[in-house]
C-alpha cells in the first residue's frame, strides 16, 4: 500500500482540541444528567436529623473524609508549581549562559512549559473560569446536602461566588504535568509517560470522588491545558519545527 504523507501543524491540533473541548462542553450542557448520576455514584445517602426539611437529601462524600487521600490529595495540588519551580530554576540558568553554550531550543521548551502553565491553569482556569462561571461544587448542592441550586457545565446561572466547580484547577494541573512529556528527550519520554499519566489521571479522579467537581469541570479542565498548550506552541513554532506524520 501507498504511503500519503499529511502534514500536522501545532495550529491545526490546536484547532482540533478546541473544537474537542467545545464539543465536550455541548455534550455536557445538553445532557446534565451525566454529571449528577456520576457524582451520586460516590455519595453516600443518610437518614435526616429530626426537623429537616421534608425534601432535604441529607449524606456525605465519604472518599472526602479519608485522611490519607487528603494527604494524597494535597501532593498532587502541590506537585505541579514544584515542578514549575525546577522548571523556572533551569530557565534562569539557561539564560545565564551566552555565546555557544546558549541552548536556543532548551530555552524555548521551558518558556513553553511555564507560559502554558500560567496562561493556562492560573489565568484562565483559576482566575477566569472559576471566579466567574459561578457554578457551584457538587458537595454545595441541594442534590448532595448543600444549599445551592445545581447547574450544568458552562452556566453562569449558578450562585457560587468565588472558586467554583468550572473548571477545576487540579485537574488542569494534572493535565500540563502531562504535556510537558511532549518537550522531554524521547528517553525520557518512555521513562517518565507511565507516573505522569497516572499522576495526571489521579488528581481529577480524587476531586470527582470527593465531590468537590461534577466529571465535566475534571475533564475540561483537564483538557483546557493541551489545548492552552498547542496554542502557545503554535504561536511560537515557525513551519521548520513541523512534524509530519506519516499514514498508510
């Protein structure tokens, strides 16, 4: 069979993952039943204190409850902005060389890595996304024992004043620890893909069970940064950094 050679900008998978993530977002705002039914499967219903409400839902997350998840938990919030900080570290000593021992492309790999972590996760996720969508986390619910009302993916109906459920800033974490495997030696690659993915992969899971976001803040929020990231690159790379590849 033929080999037909197609070429794949940085724009045009910038492109395609946006087009993914807004289409995840139609999914998820037609069809709020997805995120509801997911977060119940991890809620656990109780018996009302006397005088409730005759409709209240009274429970608890329990995964939330448990210690050493806590602790698991506050590792992997942390995890990323460690990393950004070895990652600033070696940007700063990249600068200091001059001359011949300046590494252009090591340079231009870790503005890549810290300025999608900073357009991304912080800007975008925590101080847009979260502070002004206003929906309000699972556990604040009247579906799961809150006192607000729920609202689907992508509503700015909801009542949540500040650090709300769209998206979570966790997962968007975990996803950009993720990304940064695409600017690693190949080496590295094949050594590190396996911890970064699981890595990546835990922390949303752990926010979901702790009913701290719906499935769709973990996912897009874990998305948010591959697309945040194709972007930068396709605004840096210039057409001979190209990669084609290669279908039968």
């Amino acid at each position: 069979m033929a080999i037909r050679e197609t070429s794949y900008s940085a724009a045009d998978i910038f492109k395609l993952l946006l087009i993914t993530w807004f289409a995840l977002l139609a999914v998820f705002n037609l069809f709020p039943q997805i995120d509801q039914e997911v977060s119940a499967h991890f809620f656990t219903m109780e018996a009302c204190a006397p005088g409730a409400a005759l409709q209240e839902i009274c429970g608890h997350f329990p995964y939330r409850e448990d210690f050493w998840l806590q602790i698991l938990r506050t590792l992997l919030l942390r995890l990323p902005y460690v990393v950004a900080f070895v990652l600033f570290w070696k940007f700063i000593d990249c600068y200091s060389q001059f001359g011949a021992t300046f590494d252009g492309e090591r340079a231009r790999k870790l503005k890549l890595a810290l300025g999608s972590l900073i357009v991304g996760p912080i800007v975008l996720v925590n101080f847009i996304l979260k502070d002004h969508w206003g929906r309000p986390r699972p556990f604040s619910t009247t579906d799961f024992g809150g006192a607000l009302d729920f609202v689907p993916a992508g509503s700015t109906a909801g009542k949540c004043l500040s650090n709300c459920s769209f998206v979570s800033g966790e997962a968007a974490g975990a996803g950009w620890l993720l990304c940064l495997l695409f600017i690693m030696p190949r080496a590295s690659r094949r050594a590190l893909f396996l911890p970064l993915a699981t890595i990546s992969l835990l922390a949303p899971a752990l926010r979901l069970a702790f009913g701290a976001h719906y499935l769709s803040d973990v996912i897009l929020g874990w998305l948010s940064s591959f697309v945040v990231f194709a972007g930068i690159l396709a605004l840096t790379d210039s057409p001979q950094r190209e990669k084609k590849l290669k279908i039968e």
